[in-house]
C-alpha cells in the first residue's frame, strides 16, 4: 500500500507576526540599553580616583556636555530602530542607542566619583576652548532642535528614515567636535581613552550613516 504523499505547504507570513517581531526586538533593545548603562556604570568606576577634577574642569564639563548630547542621540536611535522601514537603519539606530546609553553610565560614574552633580555652575561648552561660541540657539554642536526632533517623532516610513540619518549625521558630526576638545585638553588618562573610543566608534558610525543616506538617495 502506496504512503499518501504530503504537498509542502508554502508559510504564511501573518503581519501580526511581524509586529510580534517588532515588539519583542523593542523588548529586547530596551533590555539591551539597560545592560549598557550598567557596564558603563562598572567601567567609570574603574576610573582611578586620587586626583579628582574639579567641579569646573574640562573633564567634568565633557561628562556633563556628552551625557546630554547622548541621552538626545540615544532618543534618535530608538526612534528609528522601533519605526525604521530600512533594515540597515534600524539596526544602526538601535547600536547607537546601546552604545551612547553605555557611555552614559560611564560619564555619570566618573562624575559621582569625583564628589560632583550631575550638573555644574558652568555653562554648556564652557570647558571648551571656543566655549560658549560653539552653542548656536542654546543647543550644543550637532544637536537637533525641538522643532527637528518633532518632525523625527512624527515621520513615517522612507522619509524617516532619510531624516533619522540626515540628523545623527550633523549629531555626530558635533558629537566629534566635542570629544575633541577634551582630547585636546588632556587631563585623566581613563577619560582620554574613553573618549578616543568615542570618537572611533563616531567616525565609524558616520561611515555607515553617510553610505546609508546615499542608497536611500538622502
């Protein structure tokens, strides 16, 4: 007696599955950035601490500079890693927010460290060489307005995408500006290497960011 023969059957792809996927990649992500900012949290505290910056020294006015730069560069990527319709621009928008989250956890651990707030009596860009000539409209180099980040919340489909990598384009491109001057500076040496690492990974991301722009015809 001949078996029955079985005819495969092609899966269909239900689009609530897809948006299972979605919603567990966000779960995930947000995991993620949590992680990073707990390992940021144990490398600043490897930060040695017998000479400690000033409340007003270079080192305490990056930390407290780049953590703001961050946290708005971080709100970028998950917008575009949760929205994103380009593949590519998801998964960079979601590592960028992992990444600066980490970096985060270290600047704020360098600040407790060293006895200080998370906020100081200087000014943005203070620590700077050109101080505060690099803030244009009260916003630091590269960093979007309310008005931009507002058009980013509300975009949909291909022109956030174009638009997400048109903005963390000039985000790292002040971002670069910024860590240079603390190179520049000198001071600790862990903030130095920290800071260099930051800049590699920028220089990077802006690689990625710029030949994404350019296929999507950005």
């Amino acid at each position: 007696m001949t078996a029955p023969t079985t005819t495969a059957q092609t899966p269909v792809t239900d689009p609530g599955d897809r948006r299972s996927a979605r919603r567990f990649g966000t779960l995930a992500l947000a995991a993620a950035v949590v992680v990073g900012l707990l390992l940021g949290y144990a490398g600043g505290l490897l930060t040695p601490t017998l000479t400690r910056p000033g409340d007003t020294s270079a080192e305490a006015g990056f930390a407290r500079d780049m953590t703001s730069h961050h946290a708005q560069a971080v709100e970028m990527g998950l917008i575009a890693f949760q929205r994103g319709t380009d593949s590519e621009v998801s998964q960079i928008g979601g590592d960028i927010a992992t990444g600066q989250q980490g970096e985060i956890g270290t600047m704020q651990t360098w600040l407790r460290s060293w006895g200080l707030d998370p906020t100081g009596s200087e000014p943005a860009m203070a620590w700077m060489p050109d101080g505060k000539a690099g803030v244009q409209n009260g916003l630091m180099p590269g960093m979007a307005s309310p008005e931009e980040m507002a058009k980013l919340r509300a975009a949909q489909g291909a022109e956030l995408d174009r638009l997400f990598l048109q903005m963390m384009i000039k985000h790292h491109l002040g971002g670069i500006h910024m860590i240079q001057g603390i190179l520049d500076a000198g001071g600790e040496d862990d903030v130095l290497k920290v800071a260099q690492t930051m800049k590699n990974t920028q220089q990077t991301d802006l690689v990625n960011l710029q030949n994404a722009l350019k296929r999507l015809g950005g």
